[in-house]
C-alpha cells in the first residue's frame, strides 16, 4: 500500500495472461457488505481485521479456511447518524 492508501504495486507479475488464479479459500466475517479489512500475514498465519465491531480473527494458512481464534474487542456502539 502506498502513503497514499491507493494498494498501487509496481509488480508485473500478474497480468490479464494470467488466467490460471483460482481462490484457495474464503472465510466468513460480519457484517456481510463489502469489506476493505486490514490483512497481513507471519508464519502460516493470516491476521484479519474485520469493520465495526472490529474483530480481530487468526486464520491457518496451513489448513485453509480454519480459524486458530477470534478477538472481539466489543467496542461500544456507533453513535446513532
């Protein structure tokens, strides 16, 4: 990600020719609209955090798909708009 917040890479790697990707896994996180939620990755693990109520969940990248724990923080609520 640039300073900027734009997810901008230089990389050329993967390019429209590149149609072999497929999706290894998928995990389910509330709520169910479109998520721009924070990722990142160290020895086998994928760390998510999820929007508001900003769960914190740990997935095993060696088992796919399974989560080793989940972190709810409980924030209080959203003041109303």
């Amino acid at each position: 990600m640039t300073a900027q917040g734009t997810r901008y890479s230089a990389l050329t790697d993967i390019t429209p020719a590149c149609r072999t990707l497929t999706e290894e896994f998928s995990y389910p996180t509330a709520p169910k609209a479109a998520t721009r939620a924070a990722r990142w990755w160290w020895a086998g693990v994928m760390y998510v955090v999820t929007p508001f109520p900003n769960k914190l969940i740990a997935l095993d990248l060696t088992h796919p798909g399974t989560a080793l724990w989940t972190f709810s923080p409980n924030p209080p609520a959203l003041p109303a708009a």
